[in-house]
C-alpha cells in the first residue's frame, strides 16, 4: 500500500478512497467521445475539512487533481487527463438552508439536480431553481463552474448568473468565501464587493466549490408548452424576438432534427410557460395564438402544432434526455455548446446540417434562447456507436469542426472540451490570455487542479 493511497485514507476513511482497477476505471471515461485516463486513485471526501486535507497533501505531492460532481459535462472535462486523484464530490450532499423569503438555497457541492428539485417540491412548492435538461444526477456545483443553462434561462439567464456566494478550497488548501456569506451570515447575494470572478466557469482548474447559494424563483402551479414550426430558419430569430418582447415565456428553445424524417428540415420553437391559474395561462396562450405569432399564422409562414395533454406533460416534464442519443445505436451522443447570438440560428442551422451530412450522422440541432434574446446556447449533437472506433473517429472530427464553425461564426464555445479550448486561446486577445495565466499561476502555483484543462502557456 503506498504513503499516498494511506495518507488519503486517514483523511476520508478506507471506504471512501481506492487503487482499485475496477473502481478506477469508472472514473477513467466520460459519455462523450474523450480518450480515457485512468487516475490513480479515486477519493470521496465529506466535509470541507477533508477537501483541504486532500488539496494540501496534493499540493505538496504535485498529484493532479479531477473534481468530479455528477461527471455528465460529456466533453471529457472531469475525466483525468493526467491521471492522479479523482475527487468524487458526490458524499457532500447537504441541503443545508433554504431563506423562503429571500429566495435562495445555500447547498454542499454534491448536491444533485434531481435531489434539489424533489426537495423544494415537498418542502417549499413555492420556489423553483433554474434546472438543465442534464440528467437528474448532475450537480449543481458542477452546473455552475461550467456556466449551464436551464429552464429558466429565458428571464433570468445563465445558471451561473444565479449564484449568491461560493465556499471555496482553494488548490493551496485555504478556504475562501465570496459574496455577502463573507461578511454575514446570510448568502443572499454576490454584490456589492470588489468581482473575484475567479472560479465560475473555470472548469474546477482554479479551486474547488465545496457550497454555494443558488438564487430560487417562484414554482407556478400550471405548466404548459406551445410549439410553433416554420420551414424557413431566416424567420426564427424574428420569431423569438417577438416572443421574448412579451416577457411571458420561462423557456424558449429551437430545435430541428432528421429524425423523424417527416418534420426534418422544420423548426419547432418551443415557448414553455408557467401560470397560477388557468385565467393566466390562456392569457398568455392566447397572446402568442392571436397576436404575437398570428402573422406568420396569416402569411403561410408557420403555425402552431396541436399537442394533446399527453405530449404537453411530456414537453414539459423534467430532464428529457434525447432519444438523438442511439441514432448511430451504441448509446453514444457529444454535443458542441455554443453561446452565440440568435441571429446566427439559421447559418448555425445550415452549417451544422452540412457537417452531420459530411459525417454521415443524422443531424440534431438546438438552440436555447438565454435572456431575452441576448444570446442562445446552439448545440450542435453527434450520435456515435460506442463499440465503433471509426463512428467515435467520425463523431470527434464534426465537434471539432463545430468547435471551429462557433468561433467563425462569432460565438464562442460553451464548456469547450480541450481541442475547443485550445481554440479559444488561440483567438483570445493577449492581455486576456495573460490575465488569466497570472490568475491560474496565483492560485494554482503547482498546476495540481484538472490539468490538460484550460492550460494556459
Ligand atoms: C442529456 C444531457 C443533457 C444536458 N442538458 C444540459 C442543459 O440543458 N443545460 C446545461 O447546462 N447542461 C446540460 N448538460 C451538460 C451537463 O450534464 C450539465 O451541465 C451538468 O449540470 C454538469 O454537472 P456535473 O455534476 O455532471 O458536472 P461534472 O461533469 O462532474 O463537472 C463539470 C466540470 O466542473 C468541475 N467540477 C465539478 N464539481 C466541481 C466543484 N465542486 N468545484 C469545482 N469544479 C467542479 C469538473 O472538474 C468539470 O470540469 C447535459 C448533459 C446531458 C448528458
């Protein structure tokens, strides 16, 4: 037994740390189509405690680090690349205070979707959070350090955006506060001290999230799903500038795919709403029936489907994975994110349809509607079989080159996997590049946190 593999137990317990060849193997792949890496241990911590423990013996050692929350970013970006410790955050599960009344929820980092959601249903049905379509075991700390998107991304915008405060372990071991939970008691907000945006977004490279607050909406009692379809993808930005001017809808997303074959090539927006009562929702149905959308409805350009109650509890309900995921069979699916501007979804459209085509994979394409219309997450899926190299080959070469059309086409990549980030890099302005160099070298003096990752040269 080596020194390393017993001075991890005596931090987190022999049954929450192993060497084990089996159990490292699951944490060696992702979903997506990244090479596995096996690390060389895997550890889960409990308490904040033991994360610092785990970070400063790391730190001494020079042992790389993988935080790992649900695992399910499907771009390789908690999978080890340079083997050492992946730190399973999944133990540290504590809803630990949700203030009704200021609408927050302060959580441990392993704190799940799904377990959040189940919990305000039957604790506190008057509030929502913002959830992904992900799976129910992804976390919400892993949400945020990659900047996702849910369901109410439409008025309220990133999930990211909704954070009120961080504990932090940083890769030095200290902890680290930020926003009012620094000063107070309370973590209601993130303002109004000086911006250490230094851990949102970075992928855990930069420290490690062991709780947060996450920012609560009112849950409406009702809800509901319109969806329109046009044919021609030039009207879909004009189309969802109409509709987010109403401030009515939670989400918008739109989406065209080959299979079914009968609607490919048609673009479905889908307008989720929420509503106290039926008087609100047909108040707001009916402003996108007959007034909002009526002209496209006039001029022959698009109209409404009619979804029965069965197929609006479907549209509505929570996660819907895509059944885009086994076209190629083998259960194998990646997706190029992108944040770009809404008027780009038709050339996104036309130029994803192109690469799945070229790559012989039945084309998915979505984009969801973040703000009002002040930007969209495009994605652009590749099905691949898992037990074909050369399907895994082909579905790697269209991320990449959607990887390049998002940056052409003046967006940029959303949790980027490391070929999207070198990418990045190379593209980003100089002073900037530097900037974030200093901010990992200060932080990160030794380079132990999810290295390969965001590696700035
Ligand atoms: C079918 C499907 C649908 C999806 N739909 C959406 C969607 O609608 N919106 C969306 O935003 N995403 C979506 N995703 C992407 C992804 O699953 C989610 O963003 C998910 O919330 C990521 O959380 P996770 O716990 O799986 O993160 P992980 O994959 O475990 O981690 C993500 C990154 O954060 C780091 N990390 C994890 N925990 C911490 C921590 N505590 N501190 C510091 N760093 C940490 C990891 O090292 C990694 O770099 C989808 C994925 C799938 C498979």
């Amino acid at each position: 037994m080596d020194s390393i593999y017993k001075s991890l137990a005596e931090i987190v317990g022999d049954d929450h740390v192993s060497n084990q060849p089996e159990e490292l193997y699951i944490y060696s792949y992702d979903l997506g189509t990244t090479e596995p890496h096996r690390p060389d241990y895997a550890v889960a911590p409990r308490t904040t405690e033991e994360v610092q423990e785990i970070l400063k013996l790391a730190n001494k050692e020079k042992i790389p680090v993988a935080p790992l929350g649900g695992g399910l970013s499907l771009a390789g970006l908690a999978v080890p690349l340079r083997g050492g410790i992946a730190l399973d955050l999944k133990r540290m599960d504590s809803i630990i205070e949700v203030n009704e009344r200021a609408r927050y929820v302060v959580l441990e980092c392993g704190v799940s979707q799904g377990q959040l959601s189940s919990y305000l249903e039957k604790h506190h049905p008057n509030l929502r959070h913002s959830e992904p379509g992900a799976p129910p075991q992804a976390t919400i700390a892993g949400n945020i350090a990659i900047h996702g998107q849910g369901d109410l991304a439409q008025p309220y915008g990133f999930n990211s955006d909704m954070v009120n405060g961080l504990e932090v372990v940083l890769p030095t071991g200290e902890v680290c506060r930020i926003g009012s939970c620094s000063v107070s008691p309370s973590w209601f907000t993130l303002h109004p001290l000086p911006d250490l945006g230094l851990f949102l977004g970075w992928c855990g490279t930069t420290g490690i999230i062991t709780k947060l607050s996450l920012k609560l909406y009112p849950s409406k009692k009702i809800k509901s799903v319109e969806q329109f379809v046009v044919e021609n993808e030039d009207l879909v930005p004009e189309i969802v500038y109409k509709i987010t001017h109403t401030e009515m809808a939670d989400d918008i997303v739109a989406w065209s795919q080959a299979i079914p074959t009968f609607s490919s090539g048609l673009h479905h927006i889908n307008i989720l709403m929420t509503a106290d009562s039926e008087k609100e929702l047909e108040f707001k149905t009916e402003l996108f029936w007959d007034d909002v959308l009526a002209e496209y409805i006039r001029n022959g350009d698009g109209g409404f489907v009619a979804l029965s109650a069965a197929m609006k509890a479907g549209l509505t309900s929570r996660p819907q994975v895509s059944k885009a995921s086994d076209w190629k069979k083998g259960g194998g699916f990646e997706y190029v994110g992108a944040i770009m501007p809404v008027e780009t979804y038709p050339e996104c459209y036309r130029r994803g349809f192109d690469i799945s085509a070229r790559h012989d994979i039945p084309y998915t394409v979505l984009g969801r509607i973040i703000g009002r219309s002040h930007a969209m997450m495009f994605s652009w899926t590749y099905a691949f079989n898992r037990a074909d190299p050369e399907s895994i080959r082909q579905a790697r070469e269209a991320l990449h080159e959607s990887d390049e059309l998002a940056l052409e086409l003046g967006g940029t990549i959303w949790k980027p996997g490391v070929y999207g980030q070198k990418l990045v890099m190379e593209r980003i302005e100089p002073n900037t590049l530097k900037l974030m160099k200093k901010v990992k070298e200060l932080l990160d003096p030794n380079g132990i946190m999810n290295p390969g990752n965001w590696e700035v040269s």
